[in-house]
C-alpha cells in the first residue's frame, strides 16, 4: 500500500486524526497515538499490538520491538509492504481499538 491510501484509509476511521511528533506523521483518537510512520525513512512505523501477540510478530522479518514504546505492546515494522494491504488494515484497526478502549467510557461511546 503506497503512503498516500494509506493515509486516506486512517482518516476515514472514526474519530481519527493526524499529526507530527518527534518529526514523524502519527495517527490519533482523541490524541491518543496508535500508530507513528518515519515517512522520511522507508515508511518504517509503529503500531500498537496485542502483548499476546508480540513474540510471533517479532519472530517475523522485517519486524522488532519498537524503541522508546511501551515493552511488548509497541512493533517497529520496516515499511508499509511487511504486512499485505488486509492484514495492515486490521493491524491498524486493532491498534485504534487498543487506545480506545484505554480511553473513558463516554469517550469510547462517541466511536461505538
């Protein structure tokens, strides 16, 4: 998936904005990051994933324990093509789904 579809399938999701920190382009609910692209550096990103999950992921090429993120619950992943366009998709939404479900219930109502 190119940058810019990629782009345009994050804003669609409800409730979902962009933003910059630490120079790279970031994905929020209710400014709440899950998910953060270096688009100056091969589109390498990281997402949210389940601390379940974690070790088969990272056992996988092309992805790591993210740096500076939250042990076990953050991936570093090289660039947008690791995952195929379905399983991206889903990555993300489940990422979006973990952070909104952290947030208070009359917030998550707003998304429901």
């Amino acid at each position: 998936m190119d940058i810019e579809s990629f782009r345009e399938y994050c804003l669609n999701l409800p409730g979902t904005t962009e933003g910059m920190k630490w120079g790279h382009l970031c994905f929020m609910i209710e400014e709440k990051m899950y998910f953060i692209i270096a688009i100056d550096e091969d589109n390498s990103f990281s997402i949210k994933c389940d601390p379940e999950e974690f070790d088969a992921l990272t056992a996988r090429d092309g992805i790591q324990q993210a740096h500076h993120m939250a042990k076990r619950q953050w991936i570093r992943v090289d660039n947008l093509e690791v995952f195929n366009d379905t399983e991206l998709k889903k990555r993300v939404a489940d990422s979006r789904a973990m952070v909104l479900a952290k947030l208070p219930k009359k917030t998550q109502a707003k998304y429901a």
